[in-house]
C-alpha cells in the first residue's frame, strides 16, 4: 500500500534523528526521560505515557542519518525502551509497538479503538470512499466485496492470466538489460488490471488507465499543492481522468446488461446480492472508482518490490537457486515440459518455492509499518496511550527480532519448515485490514518463480547491496538485471540435459 506508507522514507530519517538526538542528549544531561511529555507523569501507572524522547529532530542530520542503516537506529530505540516507546514524528505524538501482542492489541483485539491514518493529500489522490480509509460497516461491507474477487474460486481462475502475464514480461525482458522492479511493476499492474477488469478491457483502454495511472504515481509523493504544472497537480488531473475511465466502462456495462464477476463487477453489484448487505444501497460510481484506483494502488508496488527481492535472493544464493530449480522442473515436467498451462493444483505443490516466498517476505518486510490513530486513551500493559496520538505496530522489527527469527538477517528459507510463533510474521498485516490480496500476490510470485528458474538464467549488473525507497525498501536502481533464455531444460535432479525439443515458450 504505497499510499500508506508514502511517508516511509521521511519516517525512517525522522526515526533515525529522534534516537540520535535522544542519544546525544541524554549522554550530556543525564536526564531520564527526555523531552515531551517526560515531566507530566501522574502517579496512577494507568496514567504513565510510554517510555521514550520527543526530542523534535532537526534536519540538518537527515542525510548523514539516512546514509546510516535506518533500522539500527529503530533497534537501538527497542533496545533502550523496550517494546513500546513513544516519540514524536512529522508533527505527530506516536507511539510505536515493536512485539507481537502489542501489534495484535492494536489490529486485532482492540481494533476498534484505532482508526486507520493517512494524510488528507494522500486520500484525496486514491479516493476518500477507498476502503482502507475507514472502518465500521461501510469498510466490512466493501472488505467482503473485494475479498469476493480476490478468494479461491477467482484465483484458480486467474492462474492462465498470470501466467500469460508472466511469459510476457520475461518475453520482453529476455536478452536485455532492464530494472527488475520496473519489470516487475509492469506484471503487477498487468495482474490487477485481468483481476479487475476480468480480462475484458481492449488495448485502447488500458493504455488509457496506464498512462493516467503513472501520472498519478509520479505526483503521488510530491508537495500537495495546486499550483498548475507541479506533479501533484498533473497527479489530481490525471486521477481525475482515471476516473472518467472507470465511468465510462461502468456505463458500457450497464448498458449490456453484464456487469462480470471481477471486482469491477462485484462492486458494481453491491446491492442486489443479498445476504447481509440486504438494502444497502448501491455504491455510487465514485465509491466504486475510488475503490478500483485504491486496489490498483495497493496491489502493484507492494508485489513488485517483493518480486524484485525475489529475484535478488535467489540470485545471491546459487544453491537454493538450484534446489528451487529443481522442485519446478519437476513441476514443467508436469505440465509437460510447458507445453500444457499451469493449475492451481502445480501452485500449491512447490514446497521449497512457497519457504522463498516465505521468507523474502520476512526479509525484505516491505512494508515496515503501519498506522493507526487512538479514538480514545487507551491503556496497554499500565502504559496510556491518549487519544489522537498515532500508534505504529513496527512489522519489520519483529521480522527481525531474533527472539522470533534466529539469526535474522539470514535468508533461510528452512525456517519456515516450522509455523512461525503466532503474531509473529505479518507481512500482509492483521485483523480487519489485513491484506486481502495476500494469495493473490503469492500467486503472481509462484508463477514468475516457475518461469524464471525454469526457462532462464540471469546476472545482476552493478552492485545490489544498496538499498532505496520507492518508497518501498528495493534494492539500488530496482536491481539492473541482465536475463536471457536458457535453451537447455533442465531435470528432477537439476542435471541439464540438451533436449532442445522440449522447450516450448
Ligand atoms: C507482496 C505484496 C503485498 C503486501 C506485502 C501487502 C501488504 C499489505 C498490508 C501489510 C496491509 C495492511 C495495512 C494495514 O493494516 O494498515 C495491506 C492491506 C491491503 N492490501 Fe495488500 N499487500 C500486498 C499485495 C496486495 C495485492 C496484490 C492487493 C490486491 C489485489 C492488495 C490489496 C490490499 C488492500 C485492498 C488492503 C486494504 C485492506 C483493508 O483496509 O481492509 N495487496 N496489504
Ligand atoms: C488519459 O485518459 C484520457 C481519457 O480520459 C485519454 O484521452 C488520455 O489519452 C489518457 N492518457 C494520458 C497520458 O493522459
Ligand atoms: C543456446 O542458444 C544460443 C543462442 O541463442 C546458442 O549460442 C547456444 O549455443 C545454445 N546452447 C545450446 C546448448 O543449445
């Protein structure tokens, strides 16, 4: 969710100058609990703020910090105060959750009392009606409208998409130097488009949405403002013209009578399924459009940062590179050496590549955060949070707790051979906004997977080990990758044999 975690990069550095200018602070006073908010302790501990700084940064180390590993300093913060600690980000009282039961207080248990947060310049690009937005009915109403495209009975039909999606983007790729995620972000957006529209939408019409669409993205970090000619403002014009899109295939489809079964339908039909949502009234075309722009949005960086770390970790690890290779030859082997389409069935049977996915996951932890807002004070273990403060289950912390994951900045896929402890691995969130595209993008990471190791080899171009924030965390210039087809088929034991018969594309 790229509009969710927008801010990322500035967080981390505002993270970062927090903990340090806390540090420096403390080291010359001697104080204890620095800062604000430090002296206005009550004696009853349900009235006791976290422990922590809200020492306000300075910019004037922002670089400096930020060229420094961002996630020392949030571990050095953790390691100081423990699992929850206060500090004071962007303008905002927040408090940060860095264990498994404080994230699943704050998603799960106590999910009522913390609303989602974004910045109203952010909401107004995706669509204020999008669901992430709000909570109560209208967003279980439209969660199980979205589920509704996204569950088993549509992702079994979508394999072929997927799959059609994938062979073109390593199609276009083969022989060339390209960005990974850029490559990456092509397939994403290609998957949602087949999950929203169904497959059904001419050429001329999603050029159309492409377009628009990266005009949007590109303003989508920029200055709010609407001054003519900046990118926030072409971002605004551009989403409006997305949204003329969408109300012209709404038309259309009223007009025939057939609204589908892919999301765009789902949403279209609302009202008339029944069930619960008996006499709610139907979504208006607006709702539906900032729910399609929404869903788009959530779906392509997310899946194409983790695809592209994919292809790094496998990359890097020329063993399990081979044992992966050889679980999906066995599979191409099924489908007869390609020629026949993969199933579900050939999805759910690529055990080691599942563990990869897995743990690129947890490795890559790409979205490192997320927010919320207390509607009320609320008290955690003696601590209070009052109300209007935000509050951050810190997912990338616990991904890389050794408490939960040994030695953590080892990729081992082996790990996940066992159940994580429960809490403890949530890429895809928790509770009521839990990604609800989690098998989707699964999927989507199988399929390229399949087709990568099995029909290709590839080479990093340049150094890799840096990172950068798109605002995602991938790696530097999204992984330059030479790719080329591998015109030898390889077998069970990942033997290579020259049976150039056998490859079918
Ligand atoms: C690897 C890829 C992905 C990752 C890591 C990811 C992660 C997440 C996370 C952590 C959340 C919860 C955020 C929060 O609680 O504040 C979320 C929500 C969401 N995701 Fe994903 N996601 C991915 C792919 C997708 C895809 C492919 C789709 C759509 C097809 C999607 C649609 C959504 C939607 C609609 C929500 C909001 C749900 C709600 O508020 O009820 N995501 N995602
Ligand atoms: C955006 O959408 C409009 C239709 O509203 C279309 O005419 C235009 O070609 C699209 N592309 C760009 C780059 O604006
Ligand atoms: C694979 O194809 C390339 C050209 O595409 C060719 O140079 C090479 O000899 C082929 N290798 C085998 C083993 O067939």
């Amino acid at each position: 969710m790229a509009f969710l975690f927008a801010l990322v990069v500035c967080i981390l550095v505002f993270l970062a100058v927090v903990s340090y200018v806390h540090y420096a602070r403390r080291r010359n006073a001697g104080e204890g609990q620095g800062g604000y908010g430090g002296g206005h302790e009550k004696p009853s501990p349900s009235s006791k703020l976290p422990p922590g700084s809200m020492g306000w940064p300075y910019l004037g180390e922002t670089l400096q910090l930020y060229s420094q590993n961002p996630n020392v300093f949030f571990a050095s913060k953790q390691k100081r105060y423990g699992e929850i600690f206060k500090t004071h980000l962007l303008g905002c009282p927040c408090v940060m959750l860095a264990s498994p039961e404080a994230a699943r207080f704050v998603l799960v248990k106590q999910a009522h009392l913390f609303k989602p947060t974004y910045p109203r310049s952010k909401e107004r690009m995706i669509g204020p009606s999008a669901l992430f937005f709000h909570q109560g009915e209208y967003h279980l109403r439209l969660r199980k409208l979205v589920q509704g495209a996204l569950g088993p009975d549509a992702l079994r039909a979508l394999v072929p998409e997927v799959e059609a999606a994938v062979r073109s983007t390593l199609a276009s790729w083969d022989g060339r130097v390209m960005s990974t995620f850029q490559a990456m972000k092509k397939l994403s957006f290609d998957v949602g488009i087949v999950m929203i529209f169904g497959g059904r939408l001419d050429e001329r019409r999603k050029a159309e949405l492409r377009k628009n669409y990266s005009i949007v993205e590109k303003g989508y970090n920029s200055f709010p403002n609407s001054l003519p000619g900046t990118l926030y403002h072409k971002a605004m014009q551009a989403r409006r013209r997305l949204q003329g899109v969408l109300s012209d295939i709404m038309r259309e489809r009223r007009e025939r009578g057939e609204p589908g079964s892919d999301l765009l339908g789902c949403l279209m039909q609302s009202a008339s399924r029944g069930g619960d949502d008996d006499g709610a009234p139907l979504l208006s075309d607006e709702q539906v459009a900032d729910n399609i722009i929404g869903v788009l949005f959530a779906a392509q960086d997310t899946t194409a940062s983790v695809l592209t770390w994919i292809v790094k970790y496998l990359h890097d690890n020329p063993k399990l590179l081979e044992a992966v290779r050889a679980e999906q030859a066995a599979v191409r082997e099924a489908t007869d050496g390609g020629r026949r389409p993969l199933t579900w069935a050939h999805t759910r049977s690529m055990a080691l590549t599942h563990r990869v996915i897995l743990e690129s996951l947890r490795m890559a932890s790409v979205i490192s955060f997320t927010f919320r807002e207390a509607v009320a004070d609320v008290e955690y273990k003696g601590f209070r949070i009052p109300k209007g403060w935000k509050v951050m289950p810190l997912f990338r912390n616990i991904h890389h707790n050794p408490d939960y994951f040994q030695d953590p900045h080892k990729f081992d896929p082996s790990r996940f051979q066992v159940a994580p402890r429960p809490n403890t691995f949530l890429p895809f969130g928790n509770g009521v906004h839990a990604c609800p595209g989690n098998e989707l993008a699964k999927l989507e990471m199988l399929v390229l997977i399949h087709h990568l190791v099995t029909g290709y080899r590839w080479e990093i171009v340049g150094s890799s080990d840096e990172v950068e924030y798109s605002p995602f965390p991938v790696p530097k210039d999204g992984l330059p990758v030479r790719l080329w087809r591998e015109n030898r088929t390889v077998d069970r034991k990942g033997c290579e044999s020259d049976n150039v018969e056998d490859i079918i594309v």
